[in-house]
C-alpha cells in the first residue's frame, strides 16, 4: 500500500471520530488508519461536554431520549453498542475508571480531558496518521476507491471513509456543519436535514423576566403549543440575563420548542416549582396562612422559594407582596398557587446559534443502513452529530457518538 493509500480515512477528530480510530487501532494494528481534524488539535468540543465534567453515557438507554428520523434503525444500532458496550470498552480496552453517579456514567476525575487522553493515547500508541490543522476540500470516488483532497493540495486514497465532522454548534470549535458539503457527490439533497439548534437557552417576551437573572431553582416543565403538551422535563433551571431560560430541563425541551418556533409556532414553557399540582400547593398556602396570620403574603410564604423569584410569583398572580395575609381573600390565595406551580413563559426565540450544546439535522438515519452507509456507496460512512440523531442531556448524544462509531467500524473490520 503506497504512502498516501489508506483502509480507513476519518475525516473530524471529535467524539465520534476518535472513537471511530479507538476501536479500529485495538482490533486490528495491521490497519492503515488516517484520522484529518480541521483544527490545531483534537477533542475541542469534547473537552466541553458536560461543562467539562464529560457524562458518558447513562444508564437509561432508550430511543425515547432522541430526535430522529428513523427510531426503528436507532433502536437496532443502540442494542448493538449500547450502555455495556460503552463501559466495557473505555474500562477494559482503553484503561478509563468510570463511576456510576445516579445512573450517569463519568470519568472517575470528573473531568473530559481523561476520557480525550485514553482514546488519544491508543490512536498514538498505533501507527494511525493524524494530519492536524487540515482541511478537507473534496471527497471523490475513483476506480472503486475513495480520494479526499486537502486544502494544502494533498491527496489521500482509502477503501473506506467515516464522515464524523460533527454538526453546527459550537462552532469556535471548528463544528459548523460544512463537513456534509463533501457528501454532495454522494447524497441527494432530499436526504439531509439543514442544521439547527437543538440543546439550547431559550428566550422570553415576558415582562420583567430578566429581574430573575441568576436565579437557580428545580422545577417540572411542560412545553405547550395550542393546548398541546409536546414535551416533558425536570431537573435544575436558570433564569439567564437574555430574558430567557436555561438549565438542564430547558435544554431537553429546547429542541422541540425550536422546531414549533421554525413552523411559526407560538410555544410555552409552563414552570412548576412546586412538586406538586395547584391543589395541594393550595392547601399548603392555606395551612401556612392560618398559621403565620399576622405576615405579609412575601413574609408569609418565605423559605418556599428565592425571595426575589418569590415576590415575582406575587406579582405574577395580581397579588401584593407586601399585603397582610389576614386580609388576603383565598381566591387570590389560589391565584398565587397557580403561579407557583404553572407560571407561563411564553418562548420567542433562543440564545444566540453558537450557545447550542447540540444540534439537529444532519443526514437522515434512514439514507444510511444500520452500519451507517450511504447507501449504494459501500465503504463511505456517516457518524456522529452528522447524522440526524439528538438526544437530550444526561450522555446521550455521547452516547450516539461511541454506538454510530462502533457500528461503522465492526462493518469496516467485517470486510477487510
């Protein structure tokens, strides 16, 4: 095999594309394995992932948790390299500690640079070529061969190529979305998604909100679109100085409030602080009321929530903070329940593009077979946020990352 001729070509040194180089230099070193990373190193946007903390996978493992437009072809390449296989691979071919906090599965240093150094060490431990610093110009076939031309004017030949050029977020981390434009020779239009912001903040027209900039608190939310609950979360929230909402549970319903937003929908983010429905917050209220009675409505409810959050809901409900509570009406104690346990954010939009963890979009699932090749372009394979696939927070589009890699390469190992 001359120089330049290669079995496998990664084009993105991400999550997915390291991943992708791991399993092929532990199964088999005889491989000549080329890995091109646009940028000066590689890893960027995994060394952020999980705010640095790097959650790996989770437990939980189900189609459920993802966007996509294939769940059927989710679901066999997720029971073929799910959860165990994950583990398995990073504890027993890659020497990574792993501990299970609440089913989230991280590094035992809760840090992202040990999971980026055990895959960077076994690619460099190979004879695995990684050109950094490149970037790729085309992706043409020739003679039943792939050949990728560079920007520097280099051109490199493989039998096989993996797409893991990731999606469109983050883009300082060189994740813009360009990589697909390679596969036009290959693909129809029609099958790929456009990107978009999928695990984002979103933003408010609602008056005063950036009053609670800052602001952490746990609650349930409901997306809502025209009487319609279209999705589901909980978890920790953050009132953002954007006049908007962010937090892990904000993050899970983004993706969903974005589509309704792009279809020139009007949707809501309902807010429940409260754990419990609106009327056993009421007869809460009611029992704190007989028994602080000489309190103002604030005085009377604190220690229930953040006060300057707390004095907003007041408000919110047409009610006076400073109100004595012994001459406060019950119908207005039942308005104040409301707020605390449905207040309604109205979404008019999202934190700027480049603020998305993840994105939507990418190649649709069902253009590719279940190990992730173009179909009727044997050897040529998309993977990673390439692929229309998101999940939520919580490891899942990690996750996503090591199954689509390990499917690609178990078929590129099959027929060597």
């Amino acid at each position: 095999m001359s120089e330049d001729c290669y079995d496998c070509i990664i084009i993105g040194a991400g999550a997915a594309g390291l991943f992708a180089a791991a399993n092929l230099c532990v199964a088999n070193r005889k491989l000549k394995i080329a890995v091109i990373e646009r940028n000066a190193r590689v890893g960027c946007k995994l060394l952020l992932t999980g705010s640095g903390r790097c959650n790996i996978t989770n437990d939980s493992l189900n189609v459920s948790m993802y966007n996509t437009d294939d769940y059927d072809r989710l679901g066999r390449i997720l029971r073929v390299f799910g959860t165990s296989d994950t583990i398995d691979f990073f504890e027993n071919r890659l020497g990574l500690v792993t501990v299970n906090n609440s089913g989230l599965y991280y590094p035992s240093t809760y840090k992202s640079s040990t999971v980026l150094d055990v895959l960077r060490f076994v690619i460099e431990e190979s004879d695995t070529a990684v050109f950094m610093s490149c970037k790729c110009t085309a992706l043409t076939r020739n003679n039943g061969e792939f050949v990728v031309s560079t920007a520097s004017g280099k051109e490199l030949h493989a039998d096989n190529v993996i797409i893991a050029t990731g999606g469109a977020s983050y883009a300082a981390t060189g994740s813009d979305g360009s990589g697909l434009r390679l596969l036009r020779e290959f693909l129809a239009a029609k099958n790929v998604v456009p990107f978009d912001c999928a695990l984002i903040p979103l933003t408010s027209d609602l008056n005063d909100l950036k009053r609670l900039a800052g602001i952490r608190v746990h609650c349930d939310i409901d997306l809502l679109c025209d009487g319609t609950i279209e999705q589901q979360s909980s978890g920790e929230l953050l009132f953002t100085k954007e006049s908007g909402i962010s937090g892990i549970c904000v993050l899970d319903i983004s993706g969903r409030a974005v589509s309704l937003l792009r279809k020139g929908r009007h949707p809501e983010a309902i807010l429940n602080f409260m754990g419990k429905d609106q009327d056993r917050t009421y007869e809460m209220l009611i029992r704190r009321k007989n028994q602080f009675i000489g309190r103002t409505l604030s005085n009377c409810f604190s220690g229930m929530l953040n006060r300057v959050l707390l004095d907003y809901l007041i408000k919110y409900s047409g009610a006076d903070p400073n109100a004595p509570v012994s001459e406060t009406d019950n119908s207005i104690i039942m308005r104040i329940a409301k707020s605390f346990t449905a207040f309604r954010v109205p979404v008019n939009g999202t934190a700027q593009p480049d603020s998305a963890q993840v994105c939507s979009g990418g190649v649709m699932l069902h253009a590719l077979d279940d190990s992730l090749a173009i179909a009727g372009h044997r050897g040529l394979y998309v993977i990673g946020e390439a692929v229309n696939v998101n999940g939520i927070c919580g490891g899942y589009n990690l996750q996503w990352s090591w199954s689509s890699a390990a499917v690609s390469t178990r078929n590129i190992l099959n027929n060597v």
